[in-house]
C-alpha cells in the first residue's frame, strides 16, 4: 500500500474517531514521511526525535502519549525500544481492518 493509500484510509477511518486529535494526525502524517524517506520499509525504524521533528511536537510526552494511543487504537504498531542508542519500531496497520 502506498502513503497516500494510508493516509486516505487514515482519515477515513479517524472521521468518526473522537480520540483522535491534531496531534495524532500531524504524527501519522510526520510517519508517513519518514517511510517515504526511507524507501517505504514497514516496519520503520526511527528515533523518537526524528519523527517529532516532522510533525513539529516539541515534548516528548506528548510524542509518547500520541504514540501509545494511535498502537492503541490499532492505527500502529509501537514497538518503543527504551534504548537511546536502538530505534523504535512502528508498523503501519491498515485502519480500515
């Protein structure tokens, strides 16, 4: 599936979600990015600052909070490392599924 395929599906299926707010949107779209950059591997492999920075998030509790929530809601898979010197893994799920 490519990123605009994800994207669409993503706001096909946050439409109705209440739980979802700008936060979690601008860090979907940042992942989003981030794959493209990477020559759309899944799962992606980053470092929390890197995707914070794309989608202009500043703290890294909201970063975890949005993160936690979004693998949560089934939009994602999160895998935190808690390893500074090891990258997180994020799957992109279908949310339509």
């Amino acid at each position: 599936m490519d990123s605009q395929q994800y994207l669409s599906d993503f706001f096909d299926a946050v439409r109705s979600d209440g739980r979802i707010g700008v936060t979690h949107i601008g860090i979907y779209a940042a992942l989003l990015q981030y794959r493209k950059e990477k020559g759309f591997v899944n799962p992606i492999q980053a470092f929390s600052h890197e995707i914070m920075e794309i989608a202009k998030v500043s703290s890294t509790i909201t970063y975890s909070r949005c993160m936690r929530a979004l693998s949560d809601y089934g939009y994602i898979r999160y895998e935190p490392s808690f390893d500074r010197t090891k990258a997180s893994k994020i799957y992109l799920t279908n949310p339509l599924q």
